[in-house]
C-alpha cells in the first residue's frame, strides 16, 4: 500500500500546485487577500461568531444549503451575487456573479473530452492485441488507457445527477424528473445501435456462429455480465456499457433515497454520494466467491458495485457545480490552475502503469490492487472533468471545443460501439497476422475506420432511431 500512498501524493501534489496557483494568481489580481490577512480576517470571524452565538442562540443563519437554498423557485443555480469586496472595478460586478460553465445546459468541453476518452478506450485494445501494452513506460500507458471507461462513467453520473443536485439545492420536493421519462430517453439513446452492433457481431464473425440463443439473449439484453464465459468477438468490450446500464436502472432509486436532502439538508448529499462511491473500493475485496454469495464463475471485477467510485464522481462534481461557487471552484477559475488538475489527473492514470505497483496488461488483479486502480481512475476522472464544470461561465476551452473533437466527441458513441469489428478488419485489410508487433499500422487503420463507422452510426442510425422513437 505504499505504492499506492505514494502515487495519492503524486496526485495530491498536482492539487497542491493548482491551489497555490490559482490563490497567487487571486491575489495578483486584487481577487484574494494576501494569506496573513485572510488568516487573520478568519479568527476575527471566528472570535466575533462565538461572542454572538453566546448572546443570542436564537440569532439569524444563513441556510446550510448556501445562497440557492431560499432562492425563489426556478431561479437556477448559476447566478449568484458578488460579495462587495469582490467587485470588479472595472465593470461593477464581482467574479463570483458568473456561475460555473457546469451547472446547467450543454457544455461543449465534454464532448471533446468524451471524444478522447473513447480514442483512448480504442488504443488500449489495438496495443493488446498487437502486444504493445507491456515492455515499456509508453506500452504500459497505452495498456491503460482503458481506464477512460471511467471517465464515461464520470460524465454520465454527472449529467444524470445534475438536474436533480439542483432541484435539492432549490429546496423543491420530489424528484426533478419522471422516472418513466429518463428511462426511456436512456434505452432510446443506447439500445437501438446496440441491437445493430450485436447482430453484426454474431453474423459477420465466423467464431460467433457457434453461440446458441442463450448467448444472444445475454447479449442484446446488457446482461452479459452476470453469467460465465460472456465474452463475445466483436462485443468484449460491451461489458462497460452493461455496467452502465445498471448504473441508469439504479439512479431513479438513488434519487428517491436522497429526495429529502434537500434545502438546509443537502449539506448531506456530498457525504452520502462519497460513502456510496467508497462502497465500490470496498466490494470487489470482500471474498463473494468463498462464502458463496456469488458463482464461482462470475467476475466480481466487471459487476456494477465494483464501479461506484466512477459514477459517484461525476456525482459529486454535480453537486459542487449546482452549489454556490465555493473552494474548488476557485481552484479552476485561471488557466494555469486547470492544467494543474490535469497534470494531477494524468498523474493518478500514469501511477497505474508503474511495475511493481500494478500488473501490467490485461492480467486479473487481486482484489486490493483492483480497487486501488479502480480509486485511482475515479480520481483521475474527478480531476479531468472539474477543470471544465467548476471553471466561470462561458471558459473557453479551445481545443476540446475545436470542431474536429467535438466531431468526435459527437460520433464517439458509435465510435465506442464499432471499434472492435473495424479492429476484426483492419488485420486482413494490412495483411498482418493476429499478435504481430505492427500497433503503428493497425491502429491509424482502426481510428480511420472507427471514425467513419461512428459519424455513420450517428447520421443514419442513432439519430433517425431517435427520431422515429420520441415521437411515440
């Protein structure tokens, strides 16, 4: 666990760096007093509350649940008034009146992310296959940049959540969506494409023939990984979106169990989402197998419990985005500050890699190791994505939202879903052998073939399913 402890410092040092930057650059800035000053200004304020809380118990407090809490109704999340000494002088109004680029509508950045992520999720499985993912710092790299599943699975905990962080911190009852309506915006967005994809698996690839209506049945219904011997070519890496499927089913539970933080009380929604995503670290460590609670032939590591941390994640920055600007939105208000959170972010998934730390390649881990790379990789995916939810509204970003990633971005669904029949392909398409060491002539091939196959999924196959299916 040393190792581990060491690549957490490794992380948290990227952290520091953003911090001391971002309060450096504050200061300069006329934003933040100088360190002394603000220590001092804390124990006056200290001293000053205690005093006052001693006269008069029954004294006014702001609600726990910050500015937002006592809001009117449909006023949003993300707007609110700039203290007076934190104004602009220029222009009258303080930095903290601009929300957080994350806390409602679409926010281009993450669709460029989610382009690289699923690029990622493909160089892994080319370097598999073309034995490019061990030997090497670079090969080991490219073995786990599988670990951009979890940066999916942030993206999507986080946008799910969201609506529903706000309508808590709104202080309005129920849920901020019909249950019935989510899930069928999630089996239209998935399930039509996916159907396709596994029919094209089974059919084109002469060693899918063999597969009885059982495996059909597993596969086209997401379930694949519940049962033994569920890998399929073609669909290996549908088990990710398997998870994911669990994860939809289950969110409407979860936002029924926490309806009630709400207002003063969704102080407690950041501690409950943080306690459910540690029982994901702490699951696949508990010996299911031994005391029989699951079949010996079923994987605990690709079960949903085992991938908490990746959702709760994106949770919890829906829940810092949705809430007045606080700490941590300081910390990603300057460019300098970002790419701190980025190189700490890189940090956490190259400590993955390090021999001696983790196995390399794609070898089962025990279980202390799996859930050491699995809370790394949840970290990584909390500190790829803050920079771009908690940076001021209207941050530019101006790669992640060129028009080539956010094309990607756009298409990386069926990027994701295709890729590993375009890789089928490009081995016969080069003339190169299964194994062969020529991972910089099968992967150009396989990003080439993916892409098109991903920006065709999307024009004449998702969206028209889409279409023709809202409509009823």
């Amino acid at each position: 666990m040393r190792s581990v402890a060491a690549a957490l410092i490794v992380v948290a040092g990227g952290a520091v760096v953003a911090g001391v930057s971002a309060r450096r650059e504050a200061v300069a800035a006329g934003d933040a007093e100088p360190l002394a000053a603000t220590v001092r200004t804390a124990v006056t304020t200290a001293r000053e509350t205690v005093r006052r809380r001693i006269r008069s118990r029954s004294a006014a407090a702001v609600p726990a649940g910050g500015p937002d809490a006592a809001a009117p109704e449909g006023s949003g999340p993300a707007s609110y008034p700039a203290p007076p000494d934190r104004a602009d002088p220029g222009t009258g109004t303080g930095t903290a009146s601009r929300g957080l680029a994350g806390a409602r509508g679409f926010v281009p950045a993450l669709e460029g992310i989610r382009g690289l992520a699923a690029v990622g999720v493909l160089t892994t499985h080319v370097a598999f296959v073309t034995r490019a993912s061990t030997g090497s710092p670079v090969k080991r790299l490219f073995g786990r940049l599988d670990l951009a599943v979890a940066v999916f699975f942030a993206k999507s905990g986080f946008l799910l959540w969201r609506s529903h962080a706000a309508h808590a911190r709104r202080d309005e009852p129920g849920t901020a969506r019909p249950t019935r309506e989510y899930l069928r915006s999630r089996l239209v967005r998935i399930m039509p494409a996916y159907s396709v994809l596994v029919a094209a698996a089974m059919l084109l690839l002469e060693q899918n023939h063999v597969n009885g209506p059982d495996s059909w049945i597993a596969n086209l219904t997401l379930t694949q990984i519940y049962t033994s011997n569920f890998l399929v070519a073609g669909l290996t890496h549908a088990w990710s979106l398997a998870v994911e499927m669990a994860y939809y089913l289950a969110f409407p539970l979860l936002w029924t169990a926490m309806k009630d933080l709400r207002g003063d009380a969704a102080r407690w929604r950041i501690p409950a989402i943080a306690a459910f995503g540690a029982s994901g670290l702490v699951f696949p460590m508990l010996p299911w197998h031994a005391l029989g609670l699951l079949p010996a032939d079923v994987n605990v590591q690709i079960l949903p419990p085992s991938f908490t941390a990746w959702f709760a994640a994106g949770m919890l920055l829906a829940e810092v985005a949705t809430a007045p600007p606080g700490t941590l939105a300081r910390l990603c208000r300057d460019q300098l500050s970002r790419w701190g959170w980025w190189v700490a972010g890189g940090a956490a998934l190259v400590a993955t890699t390090v021999p001696g730390w983790f196995t390399e390649g794609f070898v089962h881990p025990g279980p202390i190791e799996f859930a050491a790379r699995t809370g790394l990789a949840g970290t990584m995916a909390f500190l790829v994505l803050a920079p771009v939810v908690l940076a001021p509204e209207g941050t530019r970003f101006p790669l992640l939202e060129s028009r080539p990633l956010q094309k990607v971005g756009t298409w990386s669904y069926g990027v994701f879903l295709w890729h590993q029949l375009v890789l089928h392909a490009a081995f016969p398409l080069t003339r190169t052998r299964l194994w062969d060491r020529r991972m910089a002539v099968i992967w150009p091939v396989t990003v080439a073939g993916s892409l098109a196959a991903g920006a065709a999924s999307h024009h004449w196959l998702e969206e028209p399913a889409r279409r023709a299916l809202e409509r009823r």
